[in-house]
C-alpha cells in the first residue's frame, strides 16, 4: 500500500498580518506600506489578497523599497506575500 500525502503549500510565519482580500491595486500596496512603517527593521508581515496583479505589484514594490519578498504563494484564488522589513 502506497503512502500518500497531500502536499500544502509551506507559509512562513509572520508576526502580523494583512488582509486585503476584496481590494484591489493600489489599496494592497498602499495598506502593507503603512503596516511596514510601524514595524521593527527584520518582522515579517504577511499580505493576503485575492487581485491577481498583486503577485507583480508585490515583486516590484520590495524592489523599489528595499524590503525583502521573502514568499509568494498562490492558494486557489489567493495570493499571500510575505515581506521582511528592511
């Protein structure tokens, strides 16, 4: 008999988190900017959406500010990023 497992996606803990399920660009970013700015340089925070643009916003705003894109993952209709604050 096989052993079978189902595979979940692995999610980095955050200490906090976001959820901007419902909205769309710019108001993700916009939310995980201001979250960013009242946390200390190292926590993790993790933003849930469900706008598909996200997943590219996400990527290009840790380029632009310097934090790190530590994780993406993609769960049916939901994108979750996980940033580090630089």
């Amino acid at each position: 008999m096989a052993n079978t497992q189902t595979q979940t996606p692995t999610v980095t803990p955050a200490p906090k988190e976001l959820d901007t399920r419902g909205l769309n660009c710019p108001l993700p970013i916009l939310k995980a900017k201001k979250a960013l700015n009242d946390m200390a340089s190292g926590d993790l925070l993790r933003v849930v959406s469900t706008d598909p643009g996200s997943v590219r916003d996400f990527q290009a705003f840790a380029r632009q500010t310097g934090n790190d894109l530590v994780e993406q993952t993609t769960v049916g209709s939901e994108f979750t990023h996980v940033l580090k604050r630089r």
